[in-house]
C-alpha cells in the first residue's frame, strides 16, 4: 500500500469537541456561539435559498458581497477598496490556506506570533515553507519587538499576525501594530493579518486595521469572517482583503481548494454588512456573557486574565492553585467533570505556555452556568 503524507496533527478544536460528545460534557472548548445572531439575515438568506441561485457563483465571489466587503470597510477604517481588492472564501482558515499557498514557496519563511491559530504552521509546512515562531508571555501577552526584529532572516517571506489575538483575547496597542509594520517595511515582509475577530470588541474597546499604518496598504493581506461578525460560524463565509495584485494571485490558490461558496449565503452577508446597527447589540451580549462567566470562576477560585475582544476568556491554572499541566487538567475536566476547555499549548510550537486554558463564553446564561458547576467540579478534583 502506498504511504500516505498528511502528516497534520488533529485539531485541538477537534480532539475537544469529540471528547465534549463522547463524555456528554458542555462544551466551552470551541469557539461557535449559540445567541448573538441577527435574526434578520438569517431570515434573509432563508428567502435568498428559496429565490436566489443556487449554481455555482464566480470564483472570486459575488460581485455585490465583494462590493459590499470593500464598502464595509472604507466605512470602517478609512480605506480606499474597491471589489478588485477583495476575494471571497469558504471561511476565513480557507483565505489564510490560499494566501500561504499563494506567498510561501519552498525554502522561504513565515514568522508566527504564537500562541497562534493551530492552522497556521502545518499550512506553511505543507506550503513547502518553514515556521519562525515569536512567543508571547503571559499574562500581558505583548509583542517583543526585539524578539520579532531577531526572527527575520534573509529567507523570510510572510509574517502572520492575529488581531485580535485568538486564544488570549488581546487587542494590540497601536505601538504594538506600530512595531509590526516597521519590521515589514523595513524587510520588505508581506503580511497576512488575520482580523476575523474585529467586531467581537468587548467593554467599548477600540480595532486597528493594520492596513491603515503608513506602507502597509501595499503589503497587508486582511483576512475578514462574516461567521465571525454576525456568529453565524457554519456558513463558512470569508474573505481575502489585498492589493489587487496579490489578490488576484490568491485567487488562483483558490480555485484549486473549495473554488466557490454559497451564491446565496454571500448574498445575504452582502445585506448585512450594511447594518452596522446590528454590532452594539451584539458586543453588548458578548460582554455580558463574559462578565458572567468571570465572575463565576473567581467565585469557584479560578485566576483569570483579561480579555478585550473573541469569545474567549484564558484562565491561569497554576494562580489558581492547580498543579496541573493544561493537557491535564482539560483531560480531567471534559472525562470527570463533564465540561470541555482549550489548553494552550498546542497554540505553540516551542516553549508551550502549559499553564493556561481558554473557555468561550459566547453561550447562553444556562450554557455557562452549566460550564461552572462543572468547572467548579474539576478545580475541587485538580486540587
């Protein structure tokens, strides 16, 4: 029998959310949510199924979403798009798939800001290319412009950043952004900011688009999610964001991965990106939900981070007095005491953080109640 080469690990979203099912345990592993949509679009892309196409729609997308993403955000953050910037995706993993098959070619380098989205890393390696990683530190998680500087070789390609940062929920300063970019401009990097998170903004905090720094219109690729914007995390519905060229390029990668998405799902996004009305509400009921989730932990003696933006809340085991690894303690967690959680460190490639594990708390009142009577379960059995 011949070999078979797709040598990628197993999601820890994954693994978790299989352990959730097999043990019946209430799941605050992975990151969907289960209110915060608005009820209109859904009712719009039920009549856009109905009435709309149901074929295949241009591999780059629908002309109005691609008009509409660019809109959105010229609104937002002060840029000059147009469609021919933008490339539609099946997901915003599946944009962030094309532009690293599009940019990294063998031999070359991509640098990883870890803890990091686990899809990053095997789809450069599977791109032919090397990882470079720069750790953060916890608890305040900034970005070590040294440490940044000293990773770039003369092989470095791309330098991936995710903002905000998935699984610490922190928001770059804009001295943070700031570091980025001199970094890219001044070694001619290209960078692929992944924003999927932009909306998800919690105590009225404010987002940065790294596009908007001076030089790095020219070098940013923006990866967008309508799943994330309107927490509709099934539909799959994302987007590219780049400088035509590159855009074009990514394209390409493209057509050859899911090709095109839904005609009628893009239709429906492209509605309501014209509703910014419906973002407070939404933010409001995602601080909410954290605010509950807090303040249930520390009552049940968890130590617990800050978090700024996602819908996810990073709690720090050994300040709580747990003597556990993460892989440990999430293990004990989902199989004695019926809830599941996100260690760490499989965000990172080297020198795990082994310390701490991420909740979402993007759920209903009775969801994240359940969560903490099991929570407060599996601390009474660590320790």
């Amino acid at each position: 029998m011949n070999p078979l080469y797709a040598d990628m690990p197993l999601s820890i979203f994954e693994r978790m959310s299989m352990a959730a099912i097999r043990h019946g345990a209430v799941n605050l592993g992975q990151g969907f949510p289960d209110f915060g949509w608005p009820e209109p679009l859904v009712e719009e892309a039920a009549r856009l199924l109905r009435e709309g196409s149901n074929q295949y729609p241009p591999s780059r997308g629908l002309p109005v979403l691609r008009e509409a993403v660019a809109a959105h955000y010229n609104r937002c953050h002060g840029l000059q798009l147009t469609a021919d910037h933008v490339l539609v995706t099946s997901g915003a993993t599946e944009a962030i798939a094309a532009a690293i098959l599009a940019v990294i070619g063998p031999g070359e380098e991509a640098i990883v800001i870890a803890p990091a989205y686990d899809a990053y890393a095997p789809l450069v390696r599977r791109a032919g290319g090397t990882v470079r990683e720069v750790a953060l530190r916890a608890p305040d998680w900034q970005i070590d412009e040294a440490a940044l500087r000293a990773a770039v070789t003369d092989r470095s390609r791309l330098l991936i950043l995710n903002n905000p940062h998935n699984p610490t929920g922190r928001l770059f300063s804009r001295a943070e952004l700031e570091a980025v970019a001199s970094i890219a401009r001044e070694h001619d990097l290209l960078v692929l900011s992944d924003e999927v998170w932009e909306h998800v903004l919690l105590d009225g905090a404010a987002f940065t688009s790294l596009a908007v720094l001076p030089g790095m219109a020219e070098r940013t690729l923006k990866c967008g999610s309508a799943g994330k914007i309107f927490s509709l995390t099934g539909w799959k519905v994302g987007w590219l964001v780049a400088p035509p060229a590159f855009a074009g390029v990514v394209a390409k990668a493209h057509q050859f991965l899911t090709f095109a998405t839904p005609p009628n799902l893009q239709a429906a996004v492209a509605v309501g990106l014209a509703h910014h009305e419906w973002l407070t509400p939404m933010r409001a009921a995602f601080t909410r939900a954290r605010n509950r989730l807090v303040h249930g932990l520390e009552q049940a003696g968890y130590a617990v981070l800050p978090a700024q933006a996602t819908y996810f809340q990073c709690v720090d085991l050994a300040q709580s007095g747990i003597d556990m690894t993460d892989i440990e303690f999430a293990t004990l967690a989902v199989e004695r005491a019926g809830v599941a959680v996100i260690p760490l460190s499989p965000f990172f490639e080297a020198e795990p953080v082994t310390t701490m594990v991420r909740l979402c708390f993007a759920k209903q009142d009775s969801t994240i109640d359940a969560g903490l009577q099991a929570l407060a379960k599996a601390r009474a059995l660590a320790c």
